[in-house]
C-alpha cells in the first residue's frame, strides 16, 4: 500500500489533480480509511511541497498547483471524514484594513492558507475593526490576518485589536498581521499575537498557532 | 552635429501595432472596472457599453482614438525658479525625481534602520534641493506625523525648502484639491498654475483594469486645474499581471490607454505622461521585485509604445531591492537607470529608494545624482564635425606624438566630459591618506556638508504667510 501513497505523492507535488482523485477513490474501494488516505497521502505529500517550497526549490503556482491536487483527493474524503467527525484544521478570517485598497499579498496568504487545508474567510479590502469583530462573532475564526500596505492604514490594526478587547472577544482569536510597512516590532506595540513577512511564513505561523 | 539618440530598441513596428491591436480590443470586449458611478455614466455618455451591476465599461476604439488626438505631446514641469523647469519632450533630455513613499531610512548618523521622522524631512529637502541630478522632488513623510493632513503639512514644507518641481502625493481627493489651492497660491492663481503648473501628481489604475473612485476623481481633478499626470501602470508580472513579458507589457498598455480615454475625454489636452512601470513578482515569496533585468526590458518596450503614441514618458531609474546602499543596491540601480535612460525616459523615478520602495537614504540620494548624471551624459552624445574628428591635430601631432600640451586638447578640456564628483581616480597612496573612503563613505561626507550648509531658496515671506493661514483653515475643515 505504501507504494500507491509513494505515487499519489508523486502526482500531487505534480499537481496531477485527476490522478490524486482518481487515486483516493482507489484506496477508498480498496478498502483503505479516509483518515489513513489523509494523513498518509495528501498530508504527507504536502508536507514534501512544504519543505521544497521553504527551501527555494518551489516557486508560489506551483504550491498552489499542488494545492489543487490535495484539494481533490481531499474533496473525495470530506464526507467520510465529517461523518468520523474529523474536525476542520481552523478557520481563519482575511482583509486587508479600512482605508487601504492594495490585496495582492492579502489575496496571495488567503491562497497559500486554502492551499494549506485551512478554512478562509476573506473580508475584502477597506475593512473596518467593526466588520472583523463581526466576523468574529458569526465565523467563530480561531484567528484574523489583517493587511495593511500604508503607513497612514497601520494605526487600523491597532483600532481592530481595540475593538476586539471591547468586545471581550479578544482572547477567542490569535491576531496575524503582515504588508509591507508592517514590522514585527509594531506587531509587539500595537498587541498582536504574530507578525509575518511574507505568505509562506503566513502560513507557518498560523500552523504555531494553532497547533 | 550631435551624435544620433541611442534609443534602445525591443519591439519592431510590427510588433507595436500588435499591442496597440490588442489594447484597443481588450478595452472593446473585457473593459475596465470603474468603482465610480458618475465616471460609468460619463464613459457611457461617451459610447462605452456599460454594465452598472459589475461596474465594467467596454470602451469601443474609435473613443480611444478620440481620446489619443487630444494628448499634448509635449509638456513643462514647471518650478517655482524657472531655471529649474523640467520641459518633457519625447525624444528630449531625461529628468528625474526621487522616489516618493517611503516609510522607513537608514540613519545618516548612525546607519541604524528606523522610520523616517518628521525631524528629517527638511534635512531630505535640502539635500535634493542642492542634487543637481535631482531635478525634481517628491515629498517624504514622517511617520510621527498626524495621518490626517499629513501631505498637506508637507507640501508646505516642501514649498518652503525648495523651488523646483514638486511631484505630490495625495492621501485624500479632499487633501489633493486643497493641496491644488496651494499651489495655486505659490503660482500666483489658478490661471497661472495652468500655464505653469509646479506640482505634478501620479495616480495608478489597480491592475488587473481597475479603476477606483479616488483614481478617476483625481484624473478628473487634474484636468480641471491643468496638473500633469503620471498614468503609471504597474502590473506586476506574475501577480496582478500576466507572467510573460509580453503578457504584462500588453495588460499595461491597455490600462494606460483607459487613463487617456477617462482623463481625455473629460478634460481635452490634460497633460499625461505615460508611466511605464511594469513590475514582477518574485514567485518564491510573492515579494514585488525593484530590481530585476526584466523590469527594465519592459520598462523599455513601455517607452517604445509612449513614442508610438507620441506622449512623454516615465520609467523607473535607480531602483533596488536592496536592504542598505551595498554593492546590489548600485549594481540594480545602475542597470535599471541606465536602461531607461537609453530608451528615451524623460524622467528616471527613484533615486534614493531602496527595499521595495519602502527605504530612502540621504546617502543613496547622493550616489543617484551621481548615476544620473551619468545617465543624461550618456543619453546626450556627443558632437561630430570636422573640429571634433579633430583629423587636422591628428595631423599635427603625428605618429609617436601626444595631445596633452595641444590647443585643441585646451579648448575642449571642460566640455567633453563628465566631471565626477564622487567617483574616485586617483593612486592608492592619496586613496590611503585621504582615509581610505568607500563611496558610500564619501557620499555621506558630501550629505552632511550640504545638509549643514546649503540654504534653499526661501518663498517669498507674504506668500509664507498666506500658504500657513491656508494650511491652518485646510486642516480644521480635514478634521471635520
């Protein structure tokens, strides 16, 4: 059996998405469990993609490509794993801050989270501390991830982590920050659990935290 | 008679009219996204086929075309002293301003990396006010600075610590009309600012084809009051734009001709520039790149579309991705400027920037006067006629001869040459006496000896008067 989870390795860090469908249906008649194909295959092949991804080997597309293909094997398990009662790896709430519009690096940790079996709700841009509360409250997030690409947006982050603690919520959700002005110093000064510099870093530090 | 203008060329004429074909038919058939409800009706009223539940204009190409006819081809960024106006021309001379937007410098004191503060913006005006490659001035913001009103209070200083050009940058569509008003103050009134216009202003469409309300209020906005715009166009390869060359060149092509259709169409003869600013991401961190080669062969190509369509155009020039001034900071930067320069760039933006544009430093300013100095002496050329073949003093001198005691070497002795004046020549010995100095070392040298002792050319003290009673009223009605 450990061959066929060799290959299913294989043809995701490929990113042969129909392969790896085809392959967890495969091991599902084969008589394989759904936790098994999913720690053993999908798991595991993204654990290779992440190491060649830190080491420079992997560019961006072709994690997300990876990504694709996990998702596929992942689809065909779903409904086994939900029934076993096999929980979700955590929900984590996007957006970039109010006044600021820019979302590529935002849009690009919400890829890289997705790729990584994380749940995403992405708020947008031009987001205000009231509306990540909100979000808060009805996703029931286990972290929020602001952006900012502007000095004059920063203090926004700031506002949020306020709003939070007002709302006594504070302590119910880990707060990430990252853009390009944003420093792990001013992560410290305004009360953020993290900072992170870029998306692949993203989404280690969202893996500390919720491990 | 000078020698011809080194244009650095990518693209055939075939090749330029496939882009231009394929601009005027994404703007016919995928459109633009305009987040501005009076700017979808305007594009309407015009002829676009506009679809108001997902804000997309298609724009047909005989309005692009319309569009195209009215941009002046020439313009003047003028300045406070006129002997410091910049007239851009396609096929003219380059200029170049600094960078604008940083939020962090590498102090000169100490070299410590720390945000820049409101206590150094004068300190960087007067250094590029005294840069005689430097030509004009994009303000820095300090950090420590209330948000709100916080361009307005630097164009202020700004005015008060030079008298060239001023490139602004505008927080608010309300802080950008009242920054307007000042300069119109300076200039003497509105009808004066127009004939003369001394701020000049970017605004950036959202790649891929977005325009936001703020983009199309300030395109609007520079119409009325006759302030060049730079359309900058920046997708970034990869990311927002296509991963090919070609792919990206084409996206932003086409978002430069949907600036000139909603600037154009509202406004007649607005002056534009066309700022090519492609971009690329680095696909191993999702980083945008300052320095990579591919970044200035589009930018290159970019400036071969502006001379197709007969605008001035605006390239990146010394840009880095570099950490500190080291040897990948002038390495980048030094290729990159010297790329645009001979591709026809009326102006090299960003001297002084490094780190994603995030960083300036006063020691970076210096080495980039430097660099552009170079760059204008190489885009400049050089005379031929029979004085300069100079055959005659060949002649003269003869086999085994030399030219230093000649007439012909005196009389041209100042005129051919660059004159450095950071770049070092001499022997190691005087090397070693004067201190063994890198060229970093001798530019910040040079930065704190102007810094301590130049004095900008002051505003006159009841136009001093007049702008702070402006500025005070400008930020009580912000604050509302």
């Amino acid at each position: 059996m450990s061959n066929n989870f060799e290959q299913m390795q294989k043809d995701l860090y490929d990113g042969k998405f129909s392969e790896v469908e085809a392959a967890t249906k495969t091991a599902l008649d084969e008589g394989m469990g759904a936790q098994d194909i999913l720690n053993n295959g999908l798991v595991a092949g993204m654990e290779i993609v992440g190491r060649d991804f830190k080491s420079g080997e992997l560019f961006i597309p072709e994690v997300l490509m990876c990504a694709r293909a996990m998702h596929a094997g992942l689809e065909v398990l779903r409904p086994l794993l939900a029934e076993s009662g096999a929980a979700s790896m955590g929900k984590i709430i996007l957006g970039t801050v109010t006044g600021d519009l820019h979302d590529i690096g935002k849009n690009l940790v919400s890829m890289m989270l997705q790729g990584a079996g994380f749940d995403i709700v992405d708020l947008g841009t031009d987001v205000k501390p009231e509306q990540f509360v909100a979000a808060v409250r009805d996703e029931g997030a286990d972290i929020i991830g602001m952006s900012a690409m502007l000095t004059t947006t920063m203090p926004s982050m700031k506002s949020t982590i306020t709003a939070l603690k007002e709302a006594g919520i504070r302590d119910k959700v880990k707060v990430i920050i990252g853009g390009a002005p944003v420093t792990s110093k001013f992560a410290e000064e305004i009360g953020a659990d993290r900072y992170a510099p870029d998306a692949g870093a993203a989404v280690d530090t969202v893996r500390e935290l919720l491990v | 008679m000078k020698t011809l203008k080194p244009y650095l060329k990518y693209l055939s004429d075939a090749q330029i009219e496939e882009i231009n074909e394929g601009s005027m038919s994404l703007l016919e058939n995928t459109g633009i996204m305009v987040d501005h409800q009076e700017g979808l009706e305007f594009l309407e009223k015009h002829g676009a086929k506009v679809d108001y539940q997902t804000k997309r204009a298609r724009i047909p190409r005989k309005l692009v075309t319309r569009a195209l006819e009215t941009v002046p081809d020439r313009f003047t960024l003028a300045a406070r002293n006129p002997e410091k106006d910049c007239p851009l021309i396609p096929g003219g001379r380059p200029y170049s301003r600094n960078g604008g937007g940083a939020d962090f410098t590498i102090d000169l004191e100490t070299g410590e990396f720390r945000p820049l503060l409101h206590a150094d913006v004068k300190e960087y005006y007067k250094l590029m006010d005294a840069l005689e490659g430097i030509s004009f001035i994009a303000p820095v913001f300090g950090q420590d600075m209330p948000v709100i009103g916080r361009d307005i209070l630097m164009l202020r200083e700004a005015f008060g610590n030079t008298d060239k050009p001023i490139h602004l940058r505008a927080f608010t569509g309300e802080s950008l009309k009242l920054m307007f008003e000042m300069a119109a103050i300076v200039a003497g009134g509105k009808k004066e600012l127009k004939e003369r216009p001394i701020v000049s202003l970017l605004e950036a469409p959202i790649s891929p084809l977005k325009f936001l309300d703020v983009t199309v209020d300030a395109l609007w906005l520079c119409g009325e009051y006759g302030i060049p715009l730079d359309v900058c166009v920046m997708p970034i390869a990869g990311g927002t734009g296509p991963m090919t060359m070609a792919g990206n060149l084409q996206l932003l092509n086409t978002e430069f001709l949907a600036g000139v259709v909603i600037s154009q169409l509202a406004n007649p003869g607005a002056p534009l520039q066309y700022a090519a600013r492609p971009m690329a991401m680095d696909m191993r961190t999702g980083f945008s790149m300052a320095g990579s080669v591919e970044l200035g062969m589009m930018a290159s190509a970019g400036a071969q579309m502006a001379r197709f369509y007969n605008v001035p155009v605006s390239l990146h020039g010394p840009w880095s991705d570099s950490m500190s001034h080291d040897g990948q900071s002038i390495l980048e930067r030094t290729y990159m400027n010297t790329m645009a320069a001979l591709s026809g760039a009326n102006v090299l933006v960003g001297a002084g920037m490094m780190q994603q544009s995030l960083v300036i430093s006063q020691e970076q300013l210096v080495i980039d006067d430097e660099i552009n100095r170079i760059a204008f002496r190489a885009v400049e050329g050089f005379e031929i006629n029979e004085e300069h073949l100079a055959a005659e003093v060949i002649d003269r001198v003869g086999p085994g001869g030399n030219f230093v005691a000649d007439m012909h070497t005196y009389k041209f002795l100042r005129s051919e040459r660059f004159e450095t004046k950071l770049l070092y020549h001499n022997s190691r010995e005087s090397w070693e006496e004067g201190g063994s100095t890198t060229l970093v070392d001798r530019a910040k040298e040079k930065a704190l000896i102007i810094i301590k002792e130049h004095q900008p050319n002051p505003l006159p003290e009841d136009l001093g008067k007049e702008l702070d009673e402006f500025v005070s009223k400008a930020l009580k009605s912000l604050e509302k």
